[in-house]
C-alpha cells in the first residue's frame, strides 16, 4: 500500500466513525425526561379553559408590600380633546394637490383625527365627519 492510499483509507475511517456518531446521537433519547412530562388529551383542554380548574392569579405582591389587583384594576379617566384642523398650507403637485393641516402633510381620502379630507382645492380643504362637512381655509 502506497502512502497515497494509506492517507485515504484513514480519512474514509473518519468520515464513517462520524457518521455513524451522528447517526447514534440522533436517536439517543433521555428516557427519564419523556416520562415526567403529563401527556393532555383534547377533553383535558377543556377542563383547564371551561372548568376553571386552574387558580386565577389576581393580586401581586409588589416590593413595596402593597398588593395590586392586576387584572381589575381601577381605570383613571382620560379626557381627549378633539382639535380642530386648522389649514397650513395647501401644495400643487403633478396629479392634484396636498395639504399640511395641524402641522402634518395630507392627501386626499387620508384622516386628520376624525375627519376625513374629502377634496383639496387650491384654495380650501374640505373635510367630513359622520355626514357633517366643513371646509377650511388657510389663515
């Protein structure tokens, strides 16, 4: 056997002694984890959701020692002001025009808040809300 041949048949050893490691490994299985995981059928399912057998977890102890009703909490009221678009600038473009209204750039069939801009002529903008149209003019 020539040296040449010698070096080929030690790489060919290797490639098969890895192979068949890998081949090992893939279908080596911890028989102890399998068992302690509980295996659910669909009706088990059901009895978590429907039954509520499992606890409902409702207050947190904070690190602070108080305790936070998590999921009932009680709500702050929010007050929200609507505020009226005021016209900016209106822009002639190649297909129409655009508006900047309340500082932001708008095109027609866009919202600004409630409102929907119905047209953008060169001169006003007009916007609707629920059957209520108003147009508004630059200032």
């Amino acid at each position: 056997m020539q040296a040449r041949e010698k070096i080929m048949l030690v790489v060919l050893l290797i490639i098969s002694i890895i192979s068949g490691a890998r081949y090992v490994m893939s279908n080596f299985s911890l028989a102890a984890d399998d068992e302690e995981l509980p295996l659910y059928q669909m009706q088990d399912l059901t009895k978590f959701i429907v039954g509520n057998e499992l606890p409902a977890l409702t207050a947190i102890d904070l690190e602070d020692g108080t305790v936070e009703n998590f999921f009932n909490q009680e709500t702050e009221e929010i007050e929200i002001t609507l505020v009226e678009p005021m016209l900016n600038e209106i822009i002639a473009g190649p297909i129409g025009y655009a508006a900047t209204i309340n500082g932001n750039f708008y095109m027609e069939n866009e919202y600004v808040g409630n409102y929907l801009i119905k047209k953008i002529n060169k001169d006003h903008v007009v916007l609707e809300m629920d059957d209520k149209t108003i147009t508004i003019k630059r200032k």
